[in-house]
C-alpha cells in the first residue's frame, strides 16, 4: 500500500513537471509569434544587412521554418496571446492550431473556456467534438451505432485511473 503511494506521488511530480513544461512550451510558441507578427508589421526583416529578397526567404533562411509554420505562429499570438499570457494552459501547440477557426471573434474569456475544455483532451476527440459542432456528427471516430448497454467509466483527477462505474 505505502509503495503505491509512494509511486503514485512520484507519478503526480512527474506529470506536474511535464504540465509546467507544456506551459513552457506555449509562452516559447506565443514570443515566437509576437516576433514574426513584429517583423512583418514593421517590416523589420527587411532591414537585414544580408541583402533579404523577400519575407518568404527571411523567414526559411533566417528563422529556418516554413512560412506557413510563420503564419500560424503568428495567428497563434493574434488569436490567443494575450488570453494565454495572463493564464498560461498547459496545451499542446497542435491544439490550439486545431481550435484556431472557432477561436476567432471569440472574446478572450470564452477563447479561455475553449482552451480549458480541450486542454485534457487527446486530439482525435478534439477533431471528433468539433465535427459534431459543425454539424457532421457521422464523421466523427466516437460514435458507437451498436445496439447494447454501455460501460461507464470515471477518470481520478489526482493518479489519472480509469475506474468503471457499477
């Protein structure tokens, strides 16, 4: 018993310290945004003493990524840095991408509760709630069309068990 306990908690450190790196993660993605939206407003990047042709060749040979990993980058910062920066979510980059078309005209409070709802979810189920969103229910990957009883499960918040409900 006082073994599990012991590796439970050390299971919660561990998870606690991979959520604060995922925070990590997302304020690198947000100043990397905030300084491409700032060089191409203000068009720093042409500025450049090595004589840049185009924003496109600045940003494959100086920022050494792609320019439609740039512009998302960028959207990522318009859509949802100011809302994340005064409360960092531990999310994948991969998420919020996927949120961007229903974040936008959002305030930053329901753009918060977006995030917050999907921060705990696995991608396929993000893809899966937002087909039902948009009305094509029968795409998504979730869907059971058996007849029959259904087994009910609870998640622990604290260890992340799966425990079926009687």
């Amino acid at each position: 018993m006082t073994k599990d306990i012991i590796i439970g908690q050390r299971l919660f450190d561990v998870m606690k310290l991979y959520n604060e790196g995922m925070k990590d993660c997302i304020n690198g993605y947000l100043k990397r945004g905030k300084a491409i939206y700032k060089l191409r407003n203000e068009k720093l990047w042409c500025r450049d003493c090595a004589g840049v042709s185009s924003y496109k060749y600045y940003i494959e040979h100086e920022l050494k990524i792609s320019l439609s990993q740039a512009y998302r980058l960028e959207q990522v910062y318009k859509e949802v840095g100011k809302a994340l920066e005064k409360n960092p979510v531990p999310l994948d980059i991969s998420t919020i991408v996927l949120l961007l078309p229903y974040l936008h005209d959002k305030t930053d409070e329901e753009k918060m509760e977006i995030l917050e709802a999907n921060k705990d979810l696995p991608i396929e189920a993000i893809k899966n709630n937002l087909l039902e969103e948009t009305g094509k229910k029968e795409k998504a990957t979730d869907i059971c069309l058996h007849d029959g009883a259904m087994e009910q499960y609870e998640r622990c918040c604290n260890c992340g068990k799966f425990l079926r409900v009687k």
